[in-house]
C-alpha cells in the first residue's frame, strides 16, 4: 500500500512536472514539503485547569513549552464525555449524526433503536484519517478509541494506516484487567489483530507514545507527510502510575481543595486564562470545606490527587519524548501540534458507586477480584483510585460542573497549538470559540485539500466544523460565533459571550438558564428574568440545532432520582447556608416523608 501510494504520488508530481515543461523549478521541487505533518494529542478526563500553563499546581513542563510557543485557546468546548468528543474530533460532524449521540453504555430507552445511537461510528461518513490517507498523508494512532470494536469499527478499518488501540472506554493502565464489570477485560488491537498479549513493561502512556513514535520513524524520510493521533487514557481512572513515581507530589495537597481551588483561580488570572472578575463557583453543597475533616480524611482524600498529578506529569513527560523526537528528526517545523482533553474531569468514584448500586454484588466484586482498593495500592498497578467530585472540582477551577454536565467543567477543555512558525509565540486568546469538531476542517485546510472530500452535499444544513486555519495561522484572532451540544438530556447552545445551560438538577434547575460568559464565566448567574429575549433566542436555536441534528433528548437517565439521594440544594444566593454541613439538615418535605 505505501509503496503504490508512493509511486501514485511520484507518477502524479511527474505529470505536473510535464505540464509545467520540464526543467521549471516546480519540478525539482519536493512538493510534500509544503503540507505539514499534524499530531493531536489527546487527554482523558483532564481539567480544563489542570496544566501549568491553564494555571494548575501541576508539573508540566512539556506542554507548557508548547504553550509558551504556540497559542493556547481558552473558549474550545468538546462533549460533556468521551466518545461523543471522538466521533466529532474524527468526523468534523455532530455527535448525534455519527452514532455516538448517547455512549453505548448509557442508551436510554426511547433512543436504542434510533439512527445516531448506535453507540460506535457510523460508516457514512467518512474520517478526517480516511480523507487523510486518502490525500497522500500517512495515518496513524496510538491509544484510546472507544468508537466501535467490530473489526469494521476499529481504526485500522477507519484510516489508520499502523494502530495501537485500547477499544474499551476504561480500563487498566498495565494491563487487559478491564475498567468495570460490564467490561471484564479489555481489548486491545495493533492495526487489524486483536491482541491476547501486551507488549512487554507496558504502561499506557509510555506505551502509546512507544508505538505513535515508532510508526513515524517507519516511513521518515520518504517524503510523505503525516497525521499522527495519540489518545491518552490518562488521567482517566483507575488512577495508576509507575512505582517510581508514586511519591513525586507527596505532601503537595495537604493544603486542601479550598486553599487550592483559590490558589488556581488567582494564577489563572494572572495568566490571563479568565478575566480578573472571574468568581470561583462555590464548592458543592454536599462537599465538605476541608478545614473541617479529620486528620486522617484529610490525608486519604491528599492522596487521590497526589496520585493524580503524578499521572498527569506522566503523561506530559511523555509528550515531551514525542516533541524531542520530532525535533531531533527535523519534523517539528514542518508539524503542527495540538492538546486538549475529551471533557471535563471526572467527578465519579466507581468504587464509592459500586457500594451503592442495585447490582451492587456485581460491581463490589468486580473490583474486588480484580483491583486492589486499599490506600496503601492506591496508584500502584494493580490499585484503584479515582479522583472523584471534590477534586474533580480543583481541575475544572473556576467552573460550575464537570464531566458528564453541560456546565463549562464538562464542556471546556484546555486547547494548545503548537505551529511552525511560532506566530505570536505564547498568545492566550480569550476571544474565539472553538468547537472539537473544527479539528478535521481545520487540518484539512492547512492540508489544501478541499473541504468536500470530508463534507459532502448530505452534510448541509448539520452543525458542521468550521476551519479554524486563521486562527491557528495567527492571522485572525476570531473562531466560530456558535454550537450547541446535547448529551445524557444536558443540553446548551452557546453563541458569543451568551450561554444557555440545561442541566438536570440537583446540579442544575431542570430548566433553561442564561448566563453572560464574559461577565461569569463560572455560570453562577442566571439572567434568564434580565434578558428573556435573548434566552428565547437561544432556546430556538439549540431547537433548531436539536431538530438538524438528531437529537432525541433520553426519557431515563443517571440523574433520575439523584435528587433524593444527595442533601438539598441550597439556594443559589443564601450566603449564610453553612456550605458542607447540609448532611445534617433536613427538609420539611424528608421529615414528611415515610422513607
Ligand atoms: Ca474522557
């Protein structure tokens, strides 16, 4: 296949050569030189402020150099969880046209039947690696797919050229032991085999960075250029690291996540990630403050983001061996490098969940024969640990929610891009918006290659990507005016400083809100009573997007009945509501009520 693509491409620069005349200097011209190599790097469940370069505590220096370099965009929005933002990153396409408008593990009812459920890719439209390889580019990937496991569904079927892939969601980072009990074991596949056994000292991010590295090193130099995607499954769950690194931020989180959350916010602004009149969303009402933990809750709940952050600096020590590769080949001018994470950090702890399930002996003893859950394994190969909501919280500072909500901490993922060139070296634009699904576009536009070989007629009238190649040019400072996104029944429609955010409560009100994202862009603020024009507005164009778009809003789901089993709400503006204490409150309404 290489070697026709080679010669197909030879054969084509010859017949232009011809026509030119022979002898031009087009002729002697290497005329790949001209198309840049991509590398999309992405993160899994990483906050929108985790990076030191978004304002976080964490150690990261390889992408921070990258940052300081490139631009960093601070309004990109992914889906509020994983696969949606892949079928999109892949597709250029709305979530809900691809098949991924819920995750296959969380169908509701009324949709299970319906085209754009399918949980996995659709095979109707094609991939930004298809339309790639296809355009001479070589294609190749490393780590999580999540978008289909039959072999029709897998990304050496999708335009991959060489593949490394977790399928599954979740899992370990060590080995095939699988993230839960609908999901034993994992399945991995290297282009279009089906593994039964990893490679050996396998961790995930090393791994993966291994594999992307040695795909590129296999055809360096034969004059093609390429686009490279390594998905990290870092810092998803179950939180592991190599033993070495276990005790690299040992102390670090003592101070607590109300001391850090602030900590956050204020070199955020300094930064100038968010404006100076940012406010930090309160920390959640059924969080406790830290000042009132005991000693040892202090220490256990420490731990789970040591651990976290060690997974993080892993991660980007990682990324660092792929830019000096690069760099030492002479490929890093010519390739433009892009980070960001499939949604916001994860506020779910699977083994607090496990406990409280109806299923509970299932999903108690899948982690029980499986993992070790302990302190003392937390972090190590065959521990499990999550982050879990309090410092899912941190990650996502200042924002209200996180993964799995449509509040800007599950939609806003940090975006870095890294270009030849080096524009407006170290740029934080806080004006345009970016959507996920801008990626394809965009790099096909750096490409020169016609949009159409990725959105053909039947596309129109979708929400489709808009190419963002000024913007990563630095020519322009502006993105896109608009989106909106649906996911699990959280809904939201943004467009320029306007945001209407659904969200089921208790996190949200089960209503419609609007909030102005300049002002507060931490959605504490609802002016739907200020300015109801612009909130109906807005509500017709997220039904206009809904109705162009597929969208089946799900008559079930996780958030049914949640209401009732965390403490109430507070009121939004009831400052004297002792924050952390409401486990010992009780309502009329509880008092009342036989259970
Ligand atoms: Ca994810």
């Amino acid at each position: 296949m290489t070697m026709y693509r080679f010669c197909f491409y030879a054969l084509s620069g010859l017949a232009l050569s011809l026509l030119l005349g022979s002898g031009s200097a087009y002729a002697q011209k290497d005329w790949t030189a001209d198309r840049p190599n991509f590398v999309v790097i992405v993160g899994d469940d990483l906050g929108f402020s985790d990076l030191g370069s978004f304002g976080g505590e964490i150690r990261t220096p390889n992408l921070d150099r990258l940052a300081s370099e490139g631009l960093r965009v601070t309004n990109f929005y992914v889906a509020a969880t994983c696969s949606p933002t892949r079928s999109m990153l892949m597709t250029g396409l709305d979530n809900h046209v691809v098949g991924l408008g819920a995750m296959y593990e969380q169908t509701a009812p009324n949709q299970l039947d319906l085209p754009g459920y399918e949980g996995t890719l659709s095979r109707e439209y094609p991939t930004i690696a298809e339309v790639l390889k296809d355009n001479g580019y070589h294609t190749y990937m490393a780590g999580k797919w999540h978008l289909g496991h039959e072999p029709t569904m897998i990304p050496h079927s999708r335009g991959f050229e060489r593949s490394f892939s977790i399928l599954n969601g979740a899992g370990s980072h060590f080995d095939m032991t699988g993230g839960n009990d609908a999901n034993e074991e994992s399945e991995f596949v290297e282009d279009d085999e089906y593994l039964t056994r990893l490679p050996k000292n396998y961790y995930s991010s090393r791994t993966f960075t291994d594999k992307l590295i040695g795909y590129i090193e296999s055809n360096r130099g034969d004059g093609q250029p390429f686009f490279a995607h390594l998905a990290f499954q870092v810092p998803h769950d179950p939180l592991q690291v190599p033993d070495k690194w276990l005790r690299r931020y040992l102390g670090e989180y003592d101070e607590g996540w109300d001391v850090l959350r602030e900590r956050r916010l204020a070199r955020m602004k300094a930064l100038g990630i968010v404006p100076e009149h940012t406010e930090n969303s309160p920390r959640l009402w059924y969080v406790p403050e830290w000042d009132k933990l005991t000693g040892i809750a202090q220490f256990t709940n420490a731990r789970r983001m040591e651990v976290y952050a060690a997974v993080v600096e892993y991660m980007d020590k990682e990324v660092g061996r792929l830019v000096d590769y690069l760099e030492e080949n002479g490929l890093l001018e010519n390739t433009y490098i892009v980070f960001f994470s499939d949604n916001g950090a994860n506020p779910q702890d699977p083994i607090a969940q496990a406990k409280k399930r109806a299923g509970v002996i299932l999903g108690a003893n899948f982690y029980a024969t499986n993992y070790r859950t302990a302190f003392a394994s937390w972090g190590r190969k065959d521990g499990f640990v999550a982050q879990a909501t309090a410092w899912a919280q941190l990650s996502t500072t200042p924002f209200s929610g996180f993964k799995l909500t449509s509040y800007e901490g599950g939609l806003r993922s940090p975006l870095i891009v890294w270009k030849p060139g080096h524009s407006r070296a170290g740029q934080v634009n806080t004006d345009a918006i970016v959507h996920v699904s801008d990626m394809a576009p965009t790099l096909l536009d750096l490409a020169g290659i016609p949009e159409d070989a990725l959105y053909r007629s039947d596309t129109e009238g979708l929400q489709r990507g808009e190419s963002q190649r000024a913007l990563f040019d630095g020519s322009s400072s502006a993105g896109r005016t608009s989106f909106g996104t649906e996911l699990f029944g959280g809904r939201a429609y943004r467009e320029g400083r306007w945001k209407i955010t659904w969200m089921h409560a208790p996190y949200g009100t089960d209503e419609w809100q609007l909030f102005d994202l300049e002002a507060d862009p931490a959605e504490l603020h609802d002016l739907s009573a200020a300015h109801p024009q612009v909130k109906s507005q807005l509500i017709a164009a997220f039904d206009a997007y809904a109705a162009a778009n597929n969208v089946t809003i799900p008559d079930r789901t996780a958030y049914d009945g949640l209401e009732d089993n965390l403490p109430p709400r507070p009121p939004v503006d009831a400052p004297d509501w002792p924050r952390g204490q409401e486990k010992n409150w009780t309502t009329e309404e509880e008092t009342d009520n036989e259970h």
